[in-house]
C-alpha cells in the first residue's frame, strides 16, 4: 500500500542558541494540513510570511557559509538542514514551524533533541498519499575533487566518503538506507564538527559564535577536543545527516541511491537543482488528446485514405478534425518514437524532418481540396513551396494540429497556406501550390 502523508499530533517548543549567530531562540513546531509541505515562520517580524522548505527558496548567505539557509523577501532562516534531516527521516510531510529569530537552534550539533521531542508529541497520519520523485536517470555533480552522483534505486540510499587531509580524519565511509528506525539508530545523534584550524578562523570572522566543544566536535591534530566521539565515523555520519536535510529541499521525498565524495552544502544543492530539473522533465503535464476537446472527428484515418492516394510510412494525417469543402481543413498528426523517420533523424536525437512537416501540411490541404466531389481520387502533386518558415523543432510525443487554407483554386491547381502548431505555438508555416491530376504520379 502506498505509504500516506503524516504530520504530528501536537504543538512542541524547543529553545536553544543559534551555532552561527549565537542568538537565543524558541521554535514552535505546529501540524499542516495535507500537501502543505515543510513551512517556516517567522513570528518575531509583523508579516506573517511563510518560507516553504523548497529548493527555491535557497538562500548562499556569504556570511553564514556552512549551513541551509532559506529566504524570501529578504526574511531569513538559517541552519535548516538538521531539523530537515529529522523530518526526512521520521517521514513527516506537512509542518509548520515558527520561529523568533533568524536561526533554528543548534541544541547538541546533532538532531536527536528534535527527533526525540517529535517523537513525544507524536506522528499523525494523515488521508493524502506521499508523492515520491523516483530519479529515472543517473545524475552528477562535482567541484574540485568533490562529487555527488544519484542513480536510480527503489528508496533512498546514502553512501558517504569523507576524506580530510588531517592526521585524525582521514578516509571515513558511511552508507545507510534510509527510514525511520535507521535514521534514529544511526544517523540522528551525530553532531556537527569543524577541524580546529577552521573554528579559529570562523571566531574570527564572527562566525560560529553560538558554537562551542559540547555542541561541536573540534578536532584537533589529537583527536576531538573536551568531547567523546558517539560512533567512530561519526563524521561521515553528520555528512549524511545534512544531505538527508538538503536533499528534503526537494519538497518531496525521494527515490534513489546517492554517492558522495566528501560534498558539503553547496554541491548538494546543485545535486538538488539537477533533480528538480529532472523532476520537471519527467512529471511536465501530459498533452490532452484532442487538443481542442470539443472538435469533433470529420473524417477519421479511413475517410481520409479514399481521399488521398498515400500510404504508411508517408501518409502524415491521423484525423480531419474540422473541414470546410475546398476552402480549409484542420488536421491532426500525433508524432510517436514510433515513425520510420527516427530511425535515421536522428536515433539519439529524435527530430521530425521539416520537409516532411511540409508534407504533412499539404497533405491536410490536399484533403481540403480533394474533399470537394469532382476532385476525389486525384493525386496531388507539389509544384512550388514558397515562405517556408521553421520555427520550433518537433520531437516525439507532440501533437501537430496543422491549418491548411485554400488561398486560390483553380480547375487543376491550388495554393495553399499551412501552419502547424504544437501546443498552441507554431512550428512551420508555408505557402504551397500544387497541381492535382489523374493518380499516376504521386508526390506531396
Ligand atoms: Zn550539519
């Protein structure tokens, strides 16, 4: 059965100090209805703006460089990413978070305090189903020795390597598939670190102001400094923890296994980015079919083979869908994987020739012309194409909606305009002519 949208069962609060600013702050954690999503607000400010934890809404605050922020209107929040871990991974679809201040509290530089006070209050299932975004192809960022990769797989997997060029932190490695019993058991209580090097110029700087030995691990050329690690690779494991959070950015959870390569905040967005791309890609709304719903069939694929002489792979009219005797008729032509002609045009890159996006509109003329009854069972032939312009390229899966007009009609010969559409913007349009005679030639 599909798993279902949750929320919690009650409204919690936890104080605690900012690790960057240092400010003291109280955050309020509140259940959302359905589909509503992760929401931060601010309630030490008069508008009562809500920021959706959504990777639009990313902010690169050079000045609080290690950590999520979100923004919006110029309203921040920062130090997202360990409460997003916890959301992730206890599967909570739907919060509202309000907050005091411009940054969630660090509490013990891990998320297990947030784990726990949710767990507390309690999860709430909720009627809507999840909605995942399974990745359908591999994808892959890197920077400077840095990598990211996602391939698809059935939930999400995290493999982790971590390597600094340090006497005590080295190669590290950590991998875990993620729900909640392995969330908690193994990833929640591991705590932010900073080599001791980087804390000194962090100080600073004023940065890591709300920071110290109990809330961060600093490690010294010895070891941590005034604190014990809680696993060995609890470095690796605190990586983890904030891909967890930035990849709940997604606004949605997520199908797939993700390597690592000792990334950090900024390639995990541009990891995010390229998902959220692909999820555009992949989840874009289907065309309707027909384009205009009301347009009834006039001649359907039988009528229109008694008007015209031509045949598979090379007749490009599926239906007549309006048609006015001689003077205009509107066709469709729904473009598959399928046609002969991606075979050659071409296999990696499908694209519909234009010449035969041509023919396709004089071929719609022709059933214009040759509905009339004296010119049944003619055969058209092509005597001049003139204006011919190509605007948008044509691929598998579109629907051409193609307009032929008759602009001149004489006893054996007709000029015709066409112009075919693809969701309501053209793609070519031309002025044609051609002579139509007894069927021993055949060439439009
Ligand atoms: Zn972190």
């Amino acid at each position: 059965m599909e798993p279902k949208q949750k929320t919690i069962r009650g409204t919690l609060t936890l104080e605690g100090i900012g690790l960057h600013t240092g400010k003291a702050v109280k955050i309020t954690l509140k259940p959302a209805e359905e589909n509503a999503g992760i929401l931060f607000r601010r309630v030490d400010l008069p508008s009562s703006l809500d920021i959706k934890a959504d990777f639009a809404n990313i902010v690169v605050n050079k000045n609080i460089p290690r950590c999520t922020s979100l923004g919006k209107n110029g309203v921040m929040i920062h130090t997202v990413e360990h409460l997003m871990a916890v959301l992730s991974g206890l599967e909570i679809d739907n919060l509202l978070v309000e907050i005091n201040e411009e940054e969630l509290p660090g509490l013990d530089g891990s998320s297990v305090d947030f784990l726990t006070a949710i767990k507390k209050v309690g999860i709430q299932e909720q009627k809507a189903l999840r909605s995942f975004f399974a990745v359908r192809e591999p994808i892959w960022v890197e920077d400077r020795g840095s990598s990211v990769s996602i391939v698809p797989a059935d939930d999400l997997k995290i493999s982790y390597l971590l390597d600094y060029e340090h006497p005590f932190l080295d190669s590290q490695f950590f991998d875990v598939r993620l729900n909640p019993d392995s969330f908690e058991k193994q990833v929640a209580m591991c705590r932010t670190f900073c080599l001791e090097d980087e804390a000194d110029e962090l100080k600073s700087k004023g940065l890591g102001k709300g920071a110290n030995f109990q809330n961060t691990l600093v490690v010294g050329k010895k070891g941590v400094k005034e604190n014990r690690l809680r696993f060995d690779n609890e470095f690796a494991r605190h990586k983890v923890l904030d891909l967890i959070g930035d990849l709940y950015l997604l606004g949605r959870p997520l199908k797939g296994h993700i390597v690592a390569v000792k990334s950090g905040h900024h390639l995990n967005f541009e990891l995010l980015k390229k998902i959220a791309s692909q999820k555009e890609k992949y989840e874009a709304k289907p065309v309707s079919f027909p384009t205009n719903p009301i347009a009834k069939t006039e001649l359907d694929i039988s009528a229109i083979m008694k008007l015209l002489p031509h045949r598979y792979p090379f007749l490009f009219v599926d239906r007549i869908i309006e048609i006015e005797k001689g003077q205009r008729a509107v066709g469709l032509k729904n473009v598959t994987f399928n046609e002969l002609f991606f075979q050659g045009h071409f296999p990696s890159r499908p694209v519909m020739p234009g010449v035969l996006m041509i023919e396709a509109m004089a071929q719609v003329g022709g059933v214009a012309v040759l509905a009339e009854g004296q010119n049944e069972g003619k055969v058209p032939i092509f005597m001049s194409v003139n204006n011919v312009k190509f605007r948008k390229i044509v691929s598998p899966g579109d629907q051409l909606v193609i307009e032929a007009v008759v602009l001149k009609k004489k006893s054996r010969m007709a000029q015709i305009h066409g112009e075919a559409k693809v969701q309501d913007q053209v793609v070519v349009e031309a002025d044609m002519m051609f002579s139509y005679g007894d069927a021993t030639v055949a060439s439009t």
